[in-house]
C-alpha cells in the first residue's frame, strides 16, 4: 500500500499500517527536505461551488521534511475538480522504526487541515448545525478532544431547544439562553416529538451527561478524542432522524394526506 492511501483514510487510521518504500537511500537529517512519490492524496469535503460533496485531489509534488528518522512532516494542497475550491493540508507521520526502510509502518499522529471558504467537512446537510459539527471535526483532527466534545453538545442542545421553540413549548433559559434544566426539557421534546432514534431512545439524556462531563472538567483531552467518533454518531443520528420525519411530513403534505394518525 502506498503511504498516499493511508494519509487518504477518513477518519485517519490509528494503528501502524505497512506501507510501499518511499524514502531509501534517504539520510532522513533532521530539517532535510525531499520530494517523494507516494501517490495522490484524496479526502472528501463539500464543495460549495459544486453544492455537492466532492473528492479533492492533492496537486503537484509532494514533499516531506524529517523531524528526525522516525517522523516527518507532510504539506500538500487539495483541489477540487471544478477547480475553485481547495484545502491546505498537513500531516505528521511516524513510523514505528527508521522510516527510509525497505518497509516501514506507518501511521499519522497528527493532521491538520486548513479550509477555504468555499468548502465544509459535513456540507449543508445539517442546515445550522453544520458549523457545530464541522468546528466538532476540526477540534478533533487538531487533538483537542475536549473542544471537540463541547462542540457536539452545544448541537445536540441546539436542536433540543430549536424543537421546543418550534413548538412553542415553556421553558426557563440561562441569560446565555441555554434550558436551565436540559434533562426536563429534553424529555418533555423527545415525548412529544421522539427526536432521539429507537436505537437508544432511553439513552437521550445519558449522552448529553458523556458530552457535558468535558465541560465539568470530567475529561482529559485523550479520553474525549477516544469518545468522540461514537459520540457524533449518536448526535448524527439525531439530526439524520429528524431530518427523515421532515421529509416524511413534506411527503405526506404533497400526496394531500392529512397528518392525523400519521404520527410526529
């Protein structure tokens, strides 16, 4: 496998993986700067121009500086294929030995992504809860598993208190405008509304407790980054189930149904 594909994985890979030989007969001195032939490097992101998700493709050369003889440093520009959008990128690679060796195992400690105004990480999909989660991913890519964690609360509260606003429900805010007490409001929305999917719809309040635990200084940021992925995927889920009874309700309306007995 060539390292272009490993640094091509989304989310990246967090063991050490084998890759082709790309640095023999290299000193690998620190500060020493080569190019290298690894492939393309390819990561998805939501082109704005194109208004859809779109593979962007690294452009030119490629090349490394070692930090020493088991690390280096990986710069690269991502372009997407219309050509108006494109991502600076960096990637710091280890290997678990000398990296210019005949079959060095690899893997990425730390990647960093700089993006233009033209492109997203999670697209329109989410509509306002968009940005969350992408400043949620980019926290988490630059190791700040603590931010990253923060991030998805702040949706996950969002989209409870944008329900209950919808609803006209009454509830007490914080001067901040947050609920003063989430667990109430969140179980009086997901009664009447059932935002949070059959797969742990018991287990609504018990993630915004992992999510909020971080803000209460319950976690380091390792523990965050560890929690992180299976957390954006329940609070993904939630979003995903209420976008799908949006689209049920504007189905329903299309055919001339009326919505009694047709559920929330």
């Amino acid at each position: 496998m060539r390292l272009g594909s490993i640094l091509s994985k989304q989310p990246p890979l967090d063991d050490y993986v084998q890759v082709d030989p790309f640095l023999l007969n290299r000193q690998g001195k620190t500060g020493q700067q080569v190019d290298i032939d690894i492939g393309s490097i390819m990561l998805n992101y939501f082109c704005s121009d194109c208004n859809d998700l779109r593979t962007f493709q690294s452009k030119g050369k490629i090349s490394c500086i070692f930090v020493n003889k088991q690390v280096i440093s990986i710069d690269a520009v991502l372009t997407c294929g219309c050509g108006s959008s494109d991502v600076q990128i960096w990637f710091l690679v280890k290997c678990d030995g000398d990296i210019c060796s005949i079959a060095p195992k690899v893997k990425i400690i730390k990647r960093s992504e700089k993006l233009s105004d033209m492109v997203k990480i999670n697209g329109h999909k989410y509509g306002s809860y968009t940005d969350l989660l992408d400043k949620a991913d980019k926290a988490y890519l630059e190791g700040l598993g603590a931010g990253a964690m923060v991030y998805l609360r702040k949706a996950f509260e969002k989209m409870t208190v944008d329900v209950a606003n919808i609803a006209k429900m009454d509830f007490q805010k914080w001067p901040s405008g947050n609920p003063k007490n989430f667990s109430k409001l969140l179980e009086k929305v997901d009664k009447e509304y059932s935002i949070i999917p059959d797969a742990f719809s018991d287990n609504g309040y018990k993630l915004f407790r992992e999510l909020s635990a971080v803000v209460h200084g319950g976690y380091d940021e390792k523990l965050g980054l560890e929690k992180f992925k299976p957390a954006k995927r329940l609070v993904v889920g939630i979003l995903d189930n209420l976008k799908y009874k949006e689209e049920l309700k504007a189905a329903i309306s299309e055919l001339g149904w009326t919505e009694e007995g047709c559920g929330n």
